[in-house]
C-alpha cells in the first residue's frame, strides 16, 4: 500500500569504481591511442605535479592530444561509442528499475543523478544514461564539424559538491551561476539533503559524502576490490559515511537491501515531521 504523499528523493553516484569498474577511460579509448592505463595515468599525474595544475584537466587535455596524433576522431558519438565498452558492476542495469519500484510502493518517487570526474560523453554512452534525471560530469566543448576541442566542465572533488546544491535547488544547468547562489528556504527546496544518498568509492567522493551526511541524508562507499574495500572501512571508521556495501546491485544484496532501509527511514521521518506539524496547527 503507498503511503499518501508521494516526495522526490535522490540518489546520487560517482561513477568510476562505483556504478563501473575502474576509470571510464581505460574502456576502449586507451587503448585506441596505443597506450596501457598506467602509462596514460602516470603522463597526466606528472603533467598536473609539473605545471602545479588540475589532474582533471590535464587528463582532459591528453585525451585531445594523444586523440589527435593518433588520428582519432574525438566526436561526441566517438565518445559515447567508448561509453558503450564501459564494464558496468554487478545488477546496475536492473538497479534503477528494482529500487524505483521500491521508492513507489512506500510513496517515494526516486531520481537518480550522476556526480563524476569521468566524462559525461562517455556516460550517454552506457545503457544506463536513460536513468538519469542529470549527468553532472566532464565535457567538451565542440567545433563547428562536431571534434571535441576544449574542456567546457572540469569536475573535481570539490567542485562535486556544487552539484548536490543544485539537486538540492532543483537546478540542471552547469552554467547557472545565478539561481545556485538565490536565498531558497529548506522547506522549499525540492529535495532537501535529508532525502539524498550518496554512492561513492574513494576519498575524493568525501567532500561530497561530508555534506550530505552533515546535513541528514546518507552516505554509502562502494568497493569493488580489496583495495577499495580497505578505503571503505577507513570511511567508515573517520565517520565520513554510513554504510560499506560490496559494488553489487542486484535484488537482496547488501546494497539493495540497505538503500531500502534508509528509504524506509526517508518515509518515516517525513510522515513523523507531517504528524508534528498538523498537531502544531491544532493550537492554532
């Protein structure tokens, strides 16, 4: 039975090590510039630590670069070709329509959003874009023949958190700079942060993790290896999340059945508020 008053909820995810093994680049574009994973990491990291720059817009840059000697068209459908090898974790092409289910049938009406430093070109790609009410991400801007040539978003740990603001004010635009900064109580807000859950994987989701649990909603670090799960337990332990689930979504796994518990508490708290209000009315 659906609980009366159905309200908007999100759910938010990184992407890379968290809806997807490892980075969306090493998918087919890595190897199309000859190059092996390591090496096209280590060339940006020592590009960011030489020129004292952002490793998000160094990768960004070489992508054209190494695009462009090697003859390859970097269109957006090029991109989104890529996007299509992209190895997504176990259950997430069910994920979405399994947990909305979930969300309707206590009155919730659940949107999902992407928050990543990956490129959101690359995202349309995958056979999950469709799920998505926003991809938050990185991107290009493109010539007057379609070719990718300048970085138009660069997504950083920090800059993430911006995004959860504008979920938060209802904003999709990236270039809003106006709306974002307008004084909007919480009460009309269209999904406060109380009713959001972050998905992520590693450290530089923490920012992002931070804000949300500071506020009342939920955090959950995903992993997907050893390696991964080591960060998650550090999470956990500096109280930076709530939760540590395996990168598993599938029906009555550790992830599924957690989200549905704090779905159940988003309902609960929400018809407790409701019920203190009306009494607060009646001394009126």
């Amino acid at each position: 039975m659906v609980t009366q008053g159905t309200i908007d909820v999100a759910l938010v995810y990184d992407f890379d090590g968290t809806l997807a093994l490892g980075n969306m680049q090493e998918f087919g574009f890595v190897q199309a510039i000859g190059k092996d994973p390591n090496e096209f990491w280590n060339r940006t990291y020592e590009m960011a630590v030489g020129n004292d720059a952002s490793g998000i817009l160094c990768y960004m840059y070489l992508m054209l670069q190494e695009a462009k000697a090697n003859g390859i068209s970097l269109k957006r459908e090029n991109f989104q070709k890529f996007g299509s090898m992209i190895e997504l974790f176990q259950g997430v092409e069910e994920w979405f329509s399994l947990i909305n289910q979930y969300g309707k049938s206590i009155g919730l009406n659940i949107k999902h959003y992407i928050n990543s430093s990956g490129l959101k070109e690359m995202v349309e790609g995958t056979p999950i874009a469709k799920e998505f009410e926003n991809i938050y991400a990185c991107s290009f801007l493109y010539d007057a023949e379609g070719n990718a040539y300048w970085p138009s978003v660069a997504v950083d740990y920090t800059t993430k958190t911006q995004f959860l603001f504008k979920i938060n004010k209802g904003i999709k635009e990236v270039s809003d700079n106006k709306k974002i900064n307008e004084y909007v109580a919480d009460e009309d807000r269209p999904i406060p942060f109380e009713r959001m859950i972050y998905f992520g994987d590693g450290e530089t989701d923490v920012p992002s993790m931070s804000v949300v649990k500071s506020q009342g909603g939920h955090a959950i670090a995903v992993y997907g290896n050893p390696k991964k799960k080591a960060t998650a337990m550090k999470l956990i332990k500096e109280n930076r999340v709530d939760f540590m689930c395996k990168a598993d979504y599938s029906e009555g796994g550790e992830i599924h059945s957690t989200v549905k518990r704090i779905l159940d508490k988003i309902r609960a708290d929400y018809d407790f508020r409701q019920l203190l209000d009306s009494h607060k009315c009646k001394q009126t």
